[in-house]
C-alpha cells in the first residue's frame, strides 16, 4: 500500500524473527490511514537475542513505539521500564510505547482474543474452557479467560510438562493441566462450553495436520469451537467443528482487535473498534 511520509511522521514498526511475512504493516497503515493519523508502520527484522540493543536503538531514533512478534516477547519484559497488569500476567510483551525515552510494555493479545469472542456472544464467565496448545499465544488466552472468571480452564498439549508449566501461572488452581490424547479429551470434551484451537497445527506454511479429529464427535453441539489461525481462513479443525454444528470463529479478529488496542497505546487515542473491523475486512480479504 501507498503511505505518505512527512518529515514529522513518527514511525512505528514490527519486530521479529522471521517478520517479512507480517500482516501487521498492512493492518496498522490501513488504519493509521482511515484516522488520518500521522504515523508509519513497517516491518523490521530483528534477530533472536538482539532485542536489548535494538530497543536502544529504536528510542534514539525516535521510535514511537514497536509490536514484537517471536521470539522478542519474554525478552522484552526485564527492558520495560513500565509493564501493564496483561504484560505482567503474561509474562510476555507484544507492544511496546516509546514516550520521552521510556519503553511502557503492553501485552494486547489475550484482550484480542476476548474481544472477538465476546463480538460474537460468548463471554467465558462461569465456563469450562478446553485449550489445545501451551505455547505463547494459548499463554495469553488461557491467563486472560481465568481472569475473566472462567470456571475451569483445562490446557491440553502434546508435551505435557508445557501443560503444567503453563497452569501454574495461574492463580487458585484455576487451570488443569491434561496430555492431548484422545482418551483424555473424552474426558474433558463432554462438560466443554468452548473449545479453542492454540496449535499451530493446520496453519499455512506448517506442515503438521490434525490426523484424528474424531474427538470433535465428544463436544456438546452448542459449545462454540475457536481456533487461532487465521490462514488458512477456515482449517480442517474448524471445518470438522462447523460440519458439525458448532458455532466456529477463526483468529482474524483476534489479530485486528489486538492491533487496535495496541495503536491505541501508540496514539494514546481511543478507536472505535467496530468501525475499524469494517474498514479493515475488505482490505484482508484480498
Ligand atoms: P508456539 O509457542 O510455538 O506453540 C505451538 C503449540 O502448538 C504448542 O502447544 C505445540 O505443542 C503445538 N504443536 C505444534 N506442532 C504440533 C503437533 N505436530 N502436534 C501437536 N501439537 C503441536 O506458537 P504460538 O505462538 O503459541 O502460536 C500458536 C498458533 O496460534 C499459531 O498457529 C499462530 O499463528 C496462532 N496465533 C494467532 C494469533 C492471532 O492473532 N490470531 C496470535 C498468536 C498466535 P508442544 O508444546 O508439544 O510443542
């Protein structure tokens, strides 16, 4: 896309290892367009380990801020000199905001999640809660459902020490740790009121792919199914929930809430969210 540049454009980019593949420049200048906000957002490779030299750099040369993608987001938490209450719960930053040579960490990836799941009806509130997956996005997920009063949260992974090591992030026993098996999910599946896919299993690029999704069979067909990937748009996981009857949410919403709040951070300005989920929907179809 075409950005119009002017000596007094603050500049706002992604960091990551790789990070070329991005949607998030895309995202961030489409809406730094329709607010006719003064901003520019790019894409910027950092390597692994270097991320304490290229904050130094970025508040020199006058960064307004930076996203950080894999794998900056545990690094980045000891070089805060602020970290919000999400950042701290996670462990993990995804924004941060350069203001007068001080980096205030944020971590908007939970709140995404939440966002999209309560556009569409579903609060986690009182609910039993199964997640696929214990690797930094189901981290976020999983932190910010218990936050939200969810009843239990059930972190379900291939390695279960990762499982574990998760769950006791949580406070109050809040999260059951449970290998990914089949026997075990037919446990688990039939009390679900949500089940959320955290895996990179089935994402484009990855060749990992369900083998088996016959314990979908084990969900009551009114408990809505979620999975993180946004692309493809729809995986065999969600395709095999909605043939179904489930109700099925891709991670598309996820990625644009969590964008919003954090240009919000950027900007220090509020946005009306919905508005820009339509302004943003065409633009990510194509
Ligand atoms: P991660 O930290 O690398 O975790 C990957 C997870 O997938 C781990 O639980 C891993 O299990 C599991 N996994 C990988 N290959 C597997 C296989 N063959 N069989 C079973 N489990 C397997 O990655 P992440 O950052 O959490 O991201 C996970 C997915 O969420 C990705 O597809 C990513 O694109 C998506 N995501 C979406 C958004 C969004 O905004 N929509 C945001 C963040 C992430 P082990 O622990 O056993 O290795």
């Amino acid at each position: 896309m075409l950005v119009e540049l002017k000596n007094t454009t603050k500049k706002l980019c992604v960091i990551g290892d790789p990070v070329l593949h991005s949607k998030s420049p895309l995202i961030q200048n489409t809406m730094i367009a329709a607010l006719g906000l003064d901003y520019v957002y790019m894409a910027q490779p950092v390597a692994r380990g270097h991320v304490a030299p290229w904050l130094t750099a970025a508040k020199v040369a006058g960064y307004a801020g930076f996203n950080a993608t894999m794998p900056h987001k545990v690094d980045l938490v000891p070089l805060m000199d602020h970290l919000d209450e999400d950042a701290r719960l996670y462990r993990a930053v995804n924004t941060v905001a350069i203001r007068n040579g001080f980096a205030y960490g944020h971590n908007t990836d939970g709140q995404g999640f939440l966002q999209s799941i309560l556009d569409i009806g579903i609060s986690p509130a009182g609910r039993n809660i199964v997640i696929l997956g214990a690797g930094g996005a189901a981290k976020s997920v999983a932190l910010k459902l218990v936050q939200q009063k969810a009843r239990n949260v059930y972190i379900c992974n291939r390695t279960l020490s990762k499982a574990i090591d998760l769950c006791d992030l949580a406070p109050f026993g809040s999260m059951t740790p449970s290998p990914m098996n089949r026997a075990a999910l037919a446990r688990l599946l039939p009390q679900a009121d949500l089940l959320i896919n955290c895996t990179s299993l089935g994402m484009t690029g990855v060749d990992a792919q369900w083998e088996d999704l016959s314990f979908l069979d084990d969900l009551r067909p009114e408990a809505p199914v979620c999975d993180l990937i946004y692309s493809p748009a729809e995986t065999l996981f969600l395709e095999q929930a909605r043939l179904r009857g489930h109700q099925t949410l891709n991670g598309l919403n996820m990625l644009i809430w969590q964008a919003i709040f954090a240009l919000e951070h950027f900007t220090l300005t509020k946005i009306d969210g919905q508005a820009m989920l339509k302004v943003l929907a065409p633009v990510l179809s194509e």
